[in-house]
C-alpha cells in the first residue's frame, strides 16, 4: 500500500553536468515506525558531489534527478504511532542509510552498512514511493526510527552535521583496527572526512601525523590534534617515515599513489581506504608481502556504532569545522570542494531553503 504524500522543497540535479538547482519533491506521510525530520543541517560530502557527477557509474550509477545529502541533523516533528524512540521536538540524525532488511546475518551484527539490501539516504530504491530516495538537501525527511540516531545535547548542530558520515567513517576503521595510545597513525588528506580522522586519533590518544598535498593546511593540522604533518609531495619528508606506521586512513577523494604510504607501514601494518577515487589504484604485489602488510577497506559504520560515535563525540565535545552557507550558494561549494577550498567541511542552514 502506497502512503499518503506530502510537497517539500530541495535542491536536486537533473543530469551529470547539471548544476543543484531549486526544486520540490514527494516525502511519505510518516507510516507506524516513521520519524517525521525538519532538516536543520546538512554536510556537503564529497560523496555527494561523486554522485551528482556520477563518477561512480561503474559501482553505483546516479539515477536522476538527484537529491544528495546524508549528514543531517533536523527537529523531530511527527512520529508514527508505533514510534517509541523519539518524540516532536527532540533534536536527532540521520546518516547515510535509510533501511536495511533487518534478517541478514550483517543486520544481526549491527553492520546495517553491508546488508545487501541497504537502502542508502539518496540514490537507491525507495520501497515505499517507488522511484528512488532523496537525500537531505531539503527541508524535511521521512526515516524508520531505527535508523534516526539521538543527537547529544551540547553539540552544535551545524558542526555536529558532518558527524553523520565523515564522522562515522574515520571513528569506525580507527576503532575496528585498535587506533590507540602508543599506536602511530597517519591520516592522508585533510578534507571533511581527514579533519574528523585527526579529532579521533587524537582523542584516542595516538601519535598523530598528517599527510596533506596543501601546505597552507599545516598549522590547522596540528591545531586539530595532529603531532606531525608531512607535505606529501615532497620525497625527503616521506622518507623519514619509511616503515614506520601501524595505522593510516587514507581519504583521498583523487587518484593518487597509494604505494607511497603503503611503503610507510611498518610490519602488520595496515592502510585502510575510505577515500573512494573513481578509477582503480595500482597495488604492487611486494609492497603488501615485505612486511605482511593489509591493505583494507571500510565504509561508513553500523546504526549502534554511529550512537555510540555521535555520544563520544557529545562526551568529548567533538563537532567537525565547519563553513555555513545558503543552500543558493551548493554549486560554489563544489567548486571549492574539488580545490580542497574549506575549512574543513561545508554545512547548509537549510532554514535558507524557505525562501526558495
Ligand atoms: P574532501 O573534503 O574533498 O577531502 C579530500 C581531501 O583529499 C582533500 O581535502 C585533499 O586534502 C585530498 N586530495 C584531493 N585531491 C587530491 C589529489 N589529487 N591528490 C592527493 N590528495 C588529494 O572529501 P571528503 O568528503 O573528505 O571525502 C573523501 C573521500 O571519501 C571521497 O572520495 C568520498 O566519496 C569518500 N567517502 C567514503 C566514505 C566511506 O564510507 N568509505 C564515506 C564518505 C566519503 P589535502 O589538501 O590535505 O591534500
Ligand atoms: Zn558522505
């Protein structure tokens, strides 16, 4: 049975080489177990702009018109009568996934992110509506409780926005591989996901080092918590740090060399990709056998995992750096974006979108 629908307003695409423009869509009217979410905030992640530019057409095409946006953070304004989590006015989340089948054995782990049938915030089958599901460059969102997250209280919701995928991606891998004290960690690419990878290991303690292609973003790097930064295009800095990581988190949204880090890792070393270039990356075999190296990868993290991420983060007051801006002002960002031009992550006051 289709539910009943309602008009809200959004930014959408309508084509690869189009740009965001205004625009209104369909939202379910909130069924038993729905929340009913004004967005607040949205992130601008990288993610978003791959999609809308369909990059990733061989793994997971765009369907048009695209609606992007999974870091959000709104006001509860209705909830189904099923709805036991939340209630009109409470301040919550929502991330990359909308649903998941809920039965598979990655379900029953808490790793909705693997279920093979994940139902991604935007771009993906919507089972309710049929077509697909519209992200959160929009004033209001409909989700199942399940995956609505509770939003610390002294988080600013602006900064606390990017939590819900540049956060969850880096906290997720550093905590899976053991990013602790004593540990040396590297974190490649100071982006919105980079700037987050910093805040974590730094709050778990481990001995930090940036690799960045910006030297303008050196003195931000060891203000966000890191203990070294390494230009990474210059040979004699990488040199010193030959053979000598146990844990780096590469976030590279370009293609680039991954040899040149994998060759800082020291034994059981391991690089763990969350950075998602669109073409593939040349791996040379002896690179991983000298030293029984791991080259791994993660995406995102499970419902629990990103609570227990976003409940952190409100213990240890951590939000990401943020730059505000209108929703009028999304295709500047993306230019700027792909000039690694933002300190460090965009976030939308979608109360812009009113005006549209
Ligand atoms: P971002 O803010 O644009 O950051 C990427 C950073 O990579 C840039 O700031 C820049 O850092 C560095 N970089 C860019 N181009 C480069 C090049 N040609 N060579 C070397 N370094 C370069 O992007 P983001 O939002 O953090 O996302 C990063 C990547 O992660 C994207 O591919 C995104 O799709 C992916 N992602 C994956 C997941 C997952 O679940 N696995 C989740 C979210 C996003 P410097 O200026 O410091 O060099
Ligand atoms: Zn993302």
């Amino acid at each position: 049975m289709h539910p009943t629908t309602y008009k809200a307003k959004a930014y959408s695409a309508g084509s690869e080489t189009s740009p965001l423009a205004s625009t209104q869509i369909q939202r379910r009217d909130p069924t038993n177990y729905d929340v009913q979410i004004e967005i607040l905030f949205c992130g601008i992640c990288h993610s978003d702009l791959h999609s809308v530019r369909n990059e990733w057409s061989e793994f997971m095409a765009t369907n048009y018109p695209i609606v992007p946006g999974h870091e959000i953070v709104g006001r509860v304004t209705r909830v189904g009568s099923a709805v036991t989590k939340y209630r009109p006015g409470d301040v919550v989340a929502v991330g990359c996934m909308v649903d998941s089948d809920r039965t598979c054995p990655q379900c029953k782990a808490d790793r909705e992110q693997f279920c093979p049938n994940m139902v991604l915030t935007f771009n993906s089958p919507d089972e309710h509506l049929g077509g697909i599901t519209y992200g959160g460059y929009s004033e209001s969102i409909v989700v199942d409780e399940h995956f609505v997250l509770r939003m610390p209280s002294n988080l600013n919701p602006a900064g606390a926005a990017p939590l819900l995928c540049a956060g969850i991606t880096t906290f997720s891998p550093m905590r899976h591989w053991g990013v602790s004290k004593g540990k040396k960690v590297g974190v490649v690419g100071l982006g919105g996901l980079g700037h987050m990878g910093v805040k974590f290991a730094h709050a778990f303690g481990a001995h930090v080092v940036v690799f960045t292609t910006s030297p303008n973003k050196k003195d931000d790097a060891l203000r966000l918590g890191a203990d070294e930064t390494v230009v990474s295009r210059n040979a004699d800095e990488m040199k010193k740090h030959v053979g000598s990581f146990d844990f780096i988190l590469d976030t590279v949204s370009a293609n680039h060399d991954i040899n040149a880090y994998i060759n800082l890792l020291g034994v059981d070393g391991n690089l763990t990709l969350v950075g998602a270039p669109a073409e593939p990356l040349d791996v040379p075999a002896f690179s991983l056998i000298m030293g029984r190296r791991r080259l791994a990868g993660s995406a995102i993290g499970g419902i629990a995992e990103t609570q227990e991420m976003l409940d952190f983060c409100g213990k240890h007051s951590i939000t990401a750096d943020v730059e505000v801006i209108p929703i009028q002002k999304v295709n500047e960002a993306y230019d700027r974006l792909l000039k690694s031009d933002v300190k460090y992550r965009f976030s939308i006051d979608m109360a812009s979108l009113k005006s549209e």
